[in-house]
C-alpha cells in the first residue's frame, strides 16, 4: 500500500478553483468517480496478481477509505462547484452502473 494507502488516510486536499467546472465526458460521462474505480481494482487485483490471497483483506481495508473520500469529496464540491448537484442527477452512479447511486447521496449532503 506504501505511499498510496497513506495518502488516502490523509485529510481531503481536493480544492475548487475559480473558474472550474464539471467534467462530464469520457469515463465521466458513465461514473463520477473512475478514478476511484481504477484505485479500487488496483487494490483488489493485487493480491490475485500476486498469488497472496492473504493480502485480500488487507487491500480490501481500503474500501471503507475510499468511500468515505468519495463522501467527503462530494460534500465539498456540490457546495463549492456549480453545476455539481446538477451533473449528479445527470450521473447517479458513483463508482459502478446500477450500484451505489444516487439516491444514497441525499444522506451525503446532508
């Protein structure tokens, strides 16, 4: 976990910029958050790469982390980013299509 896992222990460093806004193509345009996708099958296809079944568990401790981020980083920005709330109902799905969408978001925001 090294390096990555500390920095996702680490508080949110995520900062809105004057001027910025929402990204809603490429891999955007399905998910809000592919890269925390891309993190999460790193994190689960590293103990199968490396043969350690052993290691699952402790890959998968990052779960919960991620999730929390994701909270945290969607609090953030539907106060701070306009045009957020709206690209959210445009995209309900957080990580996976038909998983963990939108409707869970109202208790996130409140």
């Amino acid at each position: 976990m090294g390096v990555q896992g500390e920095q996702l222990c680490l508080p949110h460093q995520s900062q809105v910029v004057e001027g910025q806004k929402v990204i809603s193509t490429g891999p955007y345009a399905i998910v809000r958050h592919p890269m925390y996708l891309g993190v999460l099958t790193v994190y689960l296809a590293t103990p199968i790469a490396l043969g350690s079944w052993w290691a699952a568990p402790i890959f998968a401790l990052n779960i919960p982390i991620i999730v929390w981020r994701i909270r945290a980083e969607e609090r953030r920005l539907s106060r701070d980013l306009p045009c957020y709330r709206e690209y959210c109902q445009k995209r309900p799905y957080r990580l996976l299509p038909h998983i963990w969408w939108h409707l869970m978001i109202s208790r996130a925001y409140s």
